[in-house]
C-alpha cells in the first residue's frame, strides 16, 4: 500500500477533524497553535484522555505515544496530581499570589536533590522560555555574545538557536564544519553569524571550531540526548565538559526532554557531568506550563536584583544593565509547582518500572520489524525511544538519521493511526507510569496488524 493511499484512508477516517482543522483555518493561521502540531493532510483534534488513550473527535481511541511531546509522564488525569490540585487551591483559595510563596523553595529544594549540576535556580514559563535565559545567564556572566550549538538539536522557537535544526544536508556544508542554515523567516544575517553550528559526537571536530571562537562565544548549548532518543557518547560528553572548561566556555545542557525521563536526575546524572547552566522543563510541570534555569551558584546569583528593579520608575539612579533581567507574572506559579512536586514524588517509586517498560516494547517492536525483514534501530534512553529503519548499525549523528527510509516510518506511522495508536508521523515515542502490559499489548497487535497491511 502506497503512502498516499495511507493518507486518503486517515482522511477517509477523520471527517469531524478534517472539518475542525478547516474551521480553524478561519482564524488560526494554518489551523494549529504550534507548527509542530501540524501533520499532513491535517492533524487529529482531540477531546479526551484518559490514563494512556486519546479519543479524538470522531470517537476514534488511541494509546498515546506523544503524551504532549513528553510532559506527561504519568498519562492523561492521574489521579493523584489532580487531588492534589484541587486540595491546594480548596486550602489557598487563590491560583496565584503575584509575591513570593514558600512552595518556589520546596520545589527547587527537591530539582536540586535530584540534578548534580543544579545549586540554585529560577522558574520560567516553558523550556523555550528556560533555553533563552541559559543563554542570557551565560553572555551577562561572559561578556561574551556568540552561542554555539549543535546541528539537528532543538532549543525553542527563539531566534538564536533557530539554526539548522533539520538542514537540508545538500547545502549544510562538510559534516565536521557544517555550515548555519535559517530554520524560520525573519532571521537576520547578523544572528546567523552570532550562532556557531557544531558536529555532535565529533569531540575533534568541536576543537577546532570553539578554539577559533573562544573569546566570542558565550556558551555550548547542547541536548545531551538529541531529538530526544540519540545520545551523546559517554566520551564525547566528558570530553565537551573538559573543553567547555578548559577555553573558558559555559556548557549550557538543555535537560527539557531528557529530564526525568532519562533517569530522575536527569542525563547529568547519567553522564555524570556537571553542566554550567541546565534548562527543565516538561516533565516538571505536570502538563501545565514550566521551565527552570538552573546552575552553580556564582553564575546564577547575577539574577540577584539587589534592589533594582527596571519597572520601578521611582528609580532614576538604576544600575539594571549590571544585573541579569528576569521575571515573569507566571513564574514559580503555585498551583503548578504543586502539580509537579506531586509527579516527581511519583515518579520516585514508578520510574523502575517506566524503564523496564520502554526496553520491552522496544524489543517487540524490532523483533516484529525484523520479521518481515526490515532492519530498524530503537535508539533512546530512559522512557524515551525512536523508530529509525536503516541498514546502518548505530545512528550518533543529524546526518545518520537522515539516511534512514522516512518513508516506510511514514507508511507505518498512518497505518498504525488506523488501528489506533497515536504518534505523530516521524516523531519519537514517550512512554508513561500508565502505559501498562496491556497497553503495551494493544500496541504490539496494532504493529503487526500495520506491517502485515503495508
């Protein structure tokens, strides 16, 4: 069965999403209110979930594996995480003061038990938001104003790091020089050369680069697991610290993804590395909007106002520009803290299982691949994992990713949508506390009734 028929049958299928997603056209540009939302010929809208399962608008039901590309950890409305929501605001009465509560210290006492690399925080409203700080935090602490990153690792939707996420090699230059490339409109030539692209996984490679730049660049900012599922090596990692330490570099680790979902502390805790400066986010919420920065405490005492305060106007002798600027109306938000304190308590008696989980449904699946012949790879640590069908042995770069049959992945991605499990065509695959052996089970048939119709 071709893709396109593949398509025609999802569309065939979804007739109530179809004409919401052209409703929404109306008024939202392109339908979505995330560009990542969006698959062709146009997304599922849902209205319900339910531990492990979504029901969409047209009743149809389905395990979840996007799990809001990766906050809930637990599934859809555990119990215990809504109880004890509604308990908080039954005894506070309010969703939110506007000054300071004793909960912003008991959650950050809790990240800080669990992450190595963090000694002090502070609360942002999502790991876009969370990536952007770092990133201020490293160039005030610097005085440095250029960035590096990694070609194919994801930050946010913000200007510096909106470079050459998922490049067209073609035109991304030598894979051990790779060239920046735009990923949005709106992108001035000045901010492309103020972020450096480097290879992943090519220790010599990133000397040679971060040596020419070492009195411009602020920061490495980099995903310790890309997209989620393809880790760094273990030497490739130290060896990143050791140079980031070495020139007088920050290491920036964006921990969104891998956050308690690699282990409970994170893939600092798995590498045993202590990054300058981390970002959170995700997991830590619960589902409701977060993101922290954290990191040693002499780079993160710069946020410290000191009695300055740029919106206060009564100041006129203000020396703002020496301080690092942040706030936020939502930050260290009550209601959220509490949801995701409640999740990481959780988490410390079900995350074992999660992991014995992930590895076995990973095991089915490339067992029923190589059934038919089709050699794939499951790469991912922790709760998180990817499908790439290839021929190469292990996958440790953009660009190896890129040799894979997406097509195929594609093919199954649609055909799995009609017997009922959720992913996004292409996307990586989240597991939750509510993915049980029986949801794991439904998967599995799911798989073989899929690959047996392509």
């Amino acid at each position: 069965m071709t893709l396109e028929n593949l398509m025609n049958l999802y569309a065939e299928s979804n007739p109530c999403s179809e004409k919401a997603f052209h409703n929404a056209c109306e008024i939202i540009p392109g339908g979505i209110s995330a560009n990542v939302k969006f698959f062709a010929p146009f997304p599922l809208f849902m209205k319900e979930g339910h531990g492990a399962y979504l029901t969409d608008l047209d009743g149809h039901k389905y395990a979840d594996y996007v799990l809001s590309y990766g906050p809930l950890i637990l599934g859809h409305g555990r119990k215990e995480v809504f109880d004890s929501i509604h308990a908080y605001m039954e005894e506070h009465g309010t969703v939110l003061y506007g000054t300071p509560h004793e909960a912003e210290a008991a959650f950050a006492e809790k990240i800080k038990e669990h992450f190595p690399g963090i000694e002090m925080l502070r609360y942002t409203n999502s790991g876009t938001e969370a990536a952007l700080l770092c990133i201020r935090t490293a160039c005030a602490y610097t005085n440095k104003y250029k960035i590096a990153k990694f070609e194919g690792h994801y930050h946010g939707g913000f200007n510096e790091v909106l470079v050459s996420v998922n490049p067209d090699i073609s035109k991304a230059g030598d894979a051990r020089r790779p060239v920046g490339l735009p990923e949005s409109a709106g992108l001035s030539e000045r901010m492309m050369q103020d972020t450096i692209v480097l290879p992943f996984n090519d220790l010599d490679a990133c000397r040679e680069i971060l040596m020419e730049h070492k009195d411009e660049v602020a920061a490495v900012i980099m995903e310790p697991v890309f997209g989620g599922t393809i880790p760094a090596t273990k030497d490739f990692m130290l060896g990143i610290r050791e140079l980031t330490k070495e020139i007088g570099i920050l290491m920036i680790m964006d921990e969104v993804k891998t956050g308690f979902r690699v282990t409970l502390g994170g893939a600092q805790e798995y590498y045993g590395v202590k990054p300058d400066l981390t970002a959170l986010g995700k997991v830590i919420g619960a589902g409701f909007p977060i993101g922290i920065v954290g990191g040693r405490k002499e780079i993160m005492s710069i946020a410290s106002p000191q009695g300055t305060d740029i919106l206060d106007h009564s100041n006129t002798k203000s020396s703002a520009s020496d301080i690092l600027y942040h706030s936020g109306t939502y930050n260290g938000h009550p209601v959220i803290l509490n949801a995701g304190l409640t999740t990481i308590r959780i988490l410390e008696k079900e995350f074992s299982s999660l992991i014995e989980r992930t590895e076995l449904l990973k095991k089915e699946i490339t067992a029923l691949y190589a059934s038919k012949g089709i050699h794939i790879l499951t790469p991912g640590l922790g709760s998180m994992f990817n499908v790439v069908v290839t021929d190469l042995e292990e996958i440790k770069t953009y660009r190896d990713l890129q040799q894979s049959d997406f097509t195929l992945r594609k093919k199954v991605d649609y055909a799995l949508l009609l017997e009922g499990v959720y992913n996004k065509p292409c996307n990586r695959y989240n597991m939750s506390t509510a993915h049980t052996d029986e949801v794991i089970d439904f998967t599995l048939e799911a798989f073989q009734k899929a690959l047996k119709k392509l």
